[in-house]
C-alpha cells in the first residue's frame, strides 16, 4: 500500500545474517590484500596515483551509497550521483574550480529532477539524497587530496587512515558480538545492540576526517571546509 502523498514506503532490507566469524575473516582477508597495495600508493611518492585512487573510492562510495537508498525504495539519481561525484572529487585537484564544479553539479541534479515524471514529494526526494551523497560523501572525501599536498601531507593522511581503520574494525568486532539485530532499514549491518560503536556507512567518516585534519594540519590555509 502506498505511503503518504502517494510515496512508496520504504521496503524492508532484510538478509540471512552470516556468520560473525566469517564477516570478521572477510575484512581481515581484503586488508590483508589491500593494505600493501595502499601504503604503495601513499608511499610510492607519485600524486597522482594517490588522487586517482580518491577518486575510485568516491566512484565506488556514490554507487553504494545510491544503491542502498534504492533498495529501501526512496528514490535516487544514481546514474547522475555517481558521474557528477566523481567531477566533484577530482575538481579538489584544482582547489580554484571546486566552487565552480559543486555549483554545476547542484544546478545539474536540480534540472534532473524536472525529468521526473513523478509529482510532488518524491522528485525533492531523489534530489535531496543525491545532494546528500555529493557533499556527504565526494566533497568531504576531495579534502583528502588537499591534506595529501600539505608539507606534512603523507603523515596526516596515515594517521587518519589507522585511527579510522580502528574505530571502524573496532566497531565492527563490538558490532558482531554484541548486536543481536539491525536498527535501520536502509543500512543492512548495524546491530542496535553493539550502537555504542561509532560505525557509519562507506567513506563518510575517513572523510570527515580529512577535512577536520586538513583545517588542523595547516592555519596558512583556509579551513577547506569552507570552499563548499
């Protein structure tokens, strides 16, 4: 039955939970394989490698972030979402045309919506999710590639990768032994038993992160929060 004003409700996103041990043996697993090919990249001292590999993560971040909101039944642009955040992430290349490229890509996602052949609440819906996957996720995470051109730029980005690769393992293990069942609809593993972890979805946090340490790391520069 249809919600409110016509909005679909939201469906519900339950799966077979896997074993916690094997949930746990699949992290270890890809940070094993994945660790040596990241301090590559950050070490290997060629930026552009590293701001190649931001961008990926942002593309692959749009993509889940969307494909979650779809499942749930909200709706989403998420062709447009993942194209446009990957132009946002790399416009932190050149810090002078970020203002330039989040501005098209609102005006973009805005026109967009004027295609929607639904009416009313549902077409701001997919806007609003949209704008929020781009600032949330792909702006906040371009500020990496501005704390990797600092001076010091190489230790800050390692220190924000380990202290978030352990909040998020952290959370992960308290999670799983603790959690009994999920808390939301749209994020399929949060256990609301194990909530006192600080889990949240994709690259938001590291992301968050690098835009508080960017400001942190140098008082020459503008807080790079600012240029969005």
């Amino acid at each position: 039955m249809p919600g409110a004003h016509g909005m679909p409700l939201p469906t519900p996103l339950e799966r077979p939970t896997t074993s916690r041990w094997s949930g746990l043996a699949k992290r270890t697993l890809s940070t094993v394989v994945l660790l040596p090919l990241f301090i590559w990249i950050v070490l290997g001292g060629v930026p552009l490698a590293f701001d190649l590999m931001i961008v990926a993560v942002g593309i692959l971040a749009s993509w889940e972030f969307s494909r979650m909101f779809q499942r749930a039944g909200v709706p989403v642009f998420r062709d447009a979402g993942v194209v446009l955040g990957a132009l946002l992430t790399a416009s932190f290349l050149a810090p002078e045309r970020i203002a330039l490229v989040a501005t098209a890509s609102v005006m973009a996602v805005l026109a967009l919506s004027l295609a929607r052949p639904e009416p009313g609440p549902a077409r701001w819906q997919a806007v609003a999710v949209t704008l929020l996957g781009l600032a949330w996720i792909n702006a906040l995470l371009g500020h990496t590639i501005l704390l990797r051109a600092l001076p010091e730029g190489l230790h800050w980005v390692l220190l924000l990768v380990w202290v978030t690769w352990i909040g998020e393992t952290a959370a992960y293990t308290v999670g799983s032994l603790v959690g009994r069942h999920n808390s939301s609809a749209i994020s399929r593993n949060p256990p609301s038993s194990g909530a006192s972890a600080p889990r949240t979805p994709g690259s938001s946090f590291p992301a968050m992160g690098a835009c508080s340490t960017a400001w942190t790391a140098s008082s020459s520069m503008p807080p790079p929060c600012s240029t969005m």
